[in-house]
C-alpha cells in the first residue's frame, strides 16, 4: 500500500539541523571579512539567510509535486543545461574562472544545475532501459557522450571539481543499474587520460595539483589555502577554540565561508563537531538509499539514488579538500557552504527525496544491490 501523506521526517530533520549550523557558521567565518569590505556584518549572512528561505520554500513546494512530472521534462533539462554550459563560458570571468551565469540579482552556476539535470536523465533513460544496459553500442555510447561534451565545456570554464564530482555520480549510477565493470572501465580511461594531459602536458590547474603532491610529502610546503586549512584543523583539536574563536577567518584562510568553511566549523567546533556533520551527511545518504530501495518504480529509484549521490559525494570532495587529501577543487560543503546555488538545488533534491519518500512502498529485499546481481 501506498502512504501519500508521511515524508521521511528524518531527512528534513537532517537537512534542517545542517541549514541552520551552515548559516550559524557563515555568519561567523564571514562578519569580519563582510565589516572590512562591504561595512556591514551581516552583509553575506542576510544573503545566506534569503537563500535558506528560498531553500525551504522549495522543499516544501517539490515534496508534494509529484515526481514523475520530471521523467516527461528530463530530456529538455539536460538539453538546456549544456546549452547553459555553453553560455557562461561567454560570461564575465570571475577569479579567472566563468563558472557564474548572473540574471539580474541572480547569480548560478551552470554546473550545478547540470548535475542534477544528468541525474534525471539517466534516471529516465535507465528505467526504460534496463534489460538493455549491457547494450555498447546504442545504449552506453550515447550517455557517455553526454558525459565527455559536459566534462569538455566544464573544463573550458574550469572547473576540475564539477567533472568529478559529476563523472562519480555517473559512473556509480551506471554500475548500480548493472553496465559491466569492462565497459566503464572502457570509457573511464579516456577520460582520465584527458584530464591528466590537459593538468600536465597543457598545464591546465598544474600549480594546485603541484601544491597537493608537495603537500603529502611535505605539509608545511603545500598550498597557502592547504596549509591554513590544516593549521586551522589543528588549531581547533577535539572540541575547538570555541564559536566566533577562530583566528583563520582573520584574513589568513582565504574563502572561509564558502568552500573552506568546513575548515571553520574544524577550528571552532572541533572534530567532534566535524565527525558529527559528517555523520549527518551519511545518515542522510543512508535515507536516500532507504528511499530509492522503496520507490514504487524504476524512475523513482535511480532518481534517489542519483540526488543521494550528488549530496554525499559534494559533502565527501569538500572535506577531502580541507583535510588536505584532494587538491583544491572548487566544491562547496552542501547546506553549509555560503552561496545560493549549492543550496538551493541540494534543497530542490531533497525536495524531491522527500515526495518519492511519500509514494514509497515494503521491500524485503535490498533494491540496490539486487540491480548490481549481488
């Protein structure tokens, strides 16, 4: 039987808890940086509290929207999101990098939007092709194309971060829905050959892949961001120095509330408090599997598994980053990072998570790895 009416409570619940440390942090890593340059303190936290307003707006519209409205559109959202990608790399450049499309007072990036524009597709054209995903030549040819004209004009923006993060997320839904270990790894070598020469034949991203390597034989010699990233770690131990304490934010630390801001949260809060988020990030990934292993149909299923993925896999690259096990890449922490894009389409994901977690259904037996033949 079909309940239409209980969402998974403890998804909003996790959501909710990660929004509200992610604003409580943002104010904190941000005020003085926002005093000094804007002459207001609360400059970015007012920003960061419209966006979260945005965010749950959403949430509760698209938790009663009916999920399989998208599988009609999913086609035509992946098209305009390569379209997309094509028209910021006309935009103006920021930081040496155009990633941002700017709409009036609306500022997005592209990328973000086709990662979960992906995600919808493959969970359309996967429920329809099941039986066939084994299928070289009509099936998985076509969706590796997409993948390496989106991973090209991503890296002409650039923004290494995107492909990986996107390229996990495709190669794990491609695996859970049964495609042969030797047709990913087919594909997946090309694509790893290409990113490697254009870091270092062409020199594209080289200094930061430089400073990585340096930094795992020599940690004190990596990166400037890397190195205050870890002190900053370091520095907050087991409990941290305390809410407001932290002396990275204090113009050492560049970017201390956006993609660093887990740093922030490590100085201040201390692992205990970082091991707590990340705890929150698995159970959340926990639930989303929960939902896909309980979706009243194949579009359902591979739809959460893939918004799951995007979450956790954003969540896992960002802290690798601050940890200092990833080169810099340009990926915010979801919920917590400053900025509206991250935000509001995480939130539009779980929005969506939350409405096939209405329509759910009892399974007796794990969906997931039952699709993989194990």
């Amino acid at each position: 039987m079909i309940d239409r009416s209980k969402p998974d409570y403890l998804l909003l619940l996790i959501v909710m808890i990660l929004i509200s440390v992610g604003m409580v942090m943002v104010y904190s890593a941000s005020a003085i940086l926002a005093d000094q340059k804007f002459h207001s303190s609360t400059f970015f936290i007012r920003k960061q509290i419209l966006w979260a307003g945005i965010s749950l707006f959403l949430i509760l519209v698209l938790t009663k929207v009916d999920y399989h409205k998208y599988d009609k559109y999913a086609r035509f959202f992946l098209l305009f999101s390569l379209i997309l990608l094509v028209v910021v790399l006309f935009s103006q450049p920021t930081k040496g990098a155009t990633r941002w499309i700017k709409v009036g007072p609306v500022v997005f990036q592209p990328s973000e939007l086709f990662k979960y524009a992906l995600v919808g597709f493959m969970a359309h054209s996967l429920s329809r092709r099941k039986n066939k995903i084994s299928d070289f030549r009509y099936v998985l040819l076509p969706y590796f194309l997409i993948l390496g004209i989106a991973s090209f004009l991503i890296m002409k923006e650039p923004h290494l971060g995107a492909i990986l993060s996107v390229s996990i997320i495709f190669l794990v839904m491609l695996f859970v829905a049964g495609t042969k270990i030797k047709h990913l790894l087919l594909f997946s070598a090309p694509l790893a050959v290409a990113i490697f020469t254009l870091v270092f034949v062409f020199g594209y991203k080289k200094q930061r892949v430089d400073d990585y390597l340096n930094s795992i034989q020599h940690p004190l010699e990596g990166s400037y961001q890397m190195r205050q990233s870890v002190l900053g770690l370091g520095a907050g131990g087991i409990i941290g120095v305390g809410l407001g304490e932290g002396k990275q934010k204090l113009f050492f630390l560049p970017e201390p509330h956006t993609d660093f801001i887990f740093a922030t949260i490590g100085e201040e809060g201390g692992f205990l408090t970082c091991a707590s988020i990340m705890i929150l990030f698995f159970v959340l990934a926990l639930r989303g599997l929960s939902i896909a292993n309980r979706a009243p149909d194949d579009f359902g299923f591979f739809l959460a598994l893939g918004i799951s993925l995007c979450i956790f896999v954003g969540a896992l690259i960002n802290a690798g980053v601050v940890v200092g096990l990833l080169p810099t890449t340009g990926i915010p922490m979801p919920f917590l990072s400053y900025g509206g894009s991250s935000l509001i389409f995480s939130s539009m994901g779980i929005g969506v998570l939350l409405n096939i977690s209405r329509q759910a259904r009892f399974v007796s037996s794990p969906r997931v790895l039952n699709r993989m033949g194990v």
